[in-house]
C-alpha cells in the first residue's frame, strides 16, 4: 500500500538527519517530505531541496491559509510546518512520505495520520553525548546550544507517545534498526 508516512523526530543533533539519508538509499519507495520554515538558510542548504524558506509573514500568510498539515514556532519569529500539498506530491508519485521532523511535530503527524504513520523517537544516548554532538556541528554559539539543550531536555520527555524509541548509541547498529523498523511498516 502507498501513502504510508514515516515519521522520525528527535531533539537535535540526535542523529535524525543521518538515519533518514540512509533509508533514502535503500530503494523503498520512501520519498523524503520537505518541511517549511522561517529560519534562513544554513550554507550548504537549498531551496525546495532540504527546505522551502518562507519568510515570517509568507509562514503566518499559509497558517491564515490552512496550508499546513501541522506547524509550530519552535523559537519566536521561527516557523516550522508541513505544507499538505507536499504529503499530496509524495503520494500522487505513488510513495512513501519520509519525515525528518522535530518532536512536536511529529506528534501532531501521527495524532492526524494514526495507523497510517510509523512514529519514531531518535534517542541520544545521554544528554552529555547529545551536548558533544551538538558542539562538534560548529553551528551553535553558546546561547543556541543551551537552548537546544534545554529544548532537548524538554522533548525527551515525549520519547514514550512514539511507536518506537531508538537509542543512537552506535550509528551501525541504529541504521540496521531503522531499517528493520521501515521494512516492517511496509508489509503491513
């Protein structure tokens, strides 16, 4: 059956991002889902491709609009959100929608598409290691990264409202799992 929808979420610098490029690889008839935000672009982004970049108001324009699936303003005057016509793009080519999302919405993803969506939590395996990763990116200055540790903090609280909860201790091992995770969905 098409139009399943995988949804993985994680606190940042989980290792989320790495383990949906892997299964991007694997042939499954996954098709990774662009989000929108109002963040600007990080270097080695592009538009349409890892985002679409909205500006605020186009962002709080499409939420007037009820363009989203599911949206939130993770920091203030920052916008995250899922625009329904590309869940619809993802499944009229006959695939699976692939989501690399943040916690809250992934919650709301699988609340509006119940049975229909494999929800999982990418867990660090502390936060100490999550705070080492996070530094190592070279993206964060000192308040940035305290807030992402905090925000952590706060989603792993959510860990247990997934399907599944996997620990990215050793990254091998976690793409095999993720693997496992997927293939089993799909003979549903």
């Amino acid at each position: 059956m098409s139009g399943k929808l995988f949804i993985f979420s994680a606190p940042s610098g989980s290792g989320k991002s790495t383990i949906v490029q892997h299964l991007m690889k694997l042939g499954l008839g996954l098709t990774f889902s662009i989000s929108a935000t109002s963040r600007k672009p990080r270097p080695h982004e592009r538009e349409g491709v890892e985002y679409y970049f909205l500006s605020p108001d186009q962002f709080r324009d499409q939420i007037g609009k009820q363009a989203f699936i599911e949206w939130e303003e993770v920091y203030p005057g920052q916008f995250y959100g899922t625009l329904k016509s590309e869940v619809e793009r993802i499944w009229k080519q006959g695939q699976h929608a692939l989501f690399d999302i943040d916690v809250m919405g992934g919650i709301n993803l699988k609340k509006r598409y119940g049975e229909r969506a494999c929800a999982i939590f990418v867990m660090p395996p502390s936060l100490e290691v999550l705070e080492q990763r996070l530094r190592a990116r070279n993206t964060e200055d000192m308040h940035s990264l305290k807030k992402r540790l905090e925000k952590a903090a706060y989603e792993l609280q959510f860990a247990n409202t997934f399907d599944h909860i996997l620990v990215n201790d050793q990254l091998e091992t976690s793409l095999k799992e993720a693997e496992g995770l997927v293939k089993n969905f799909l003979k549903q």
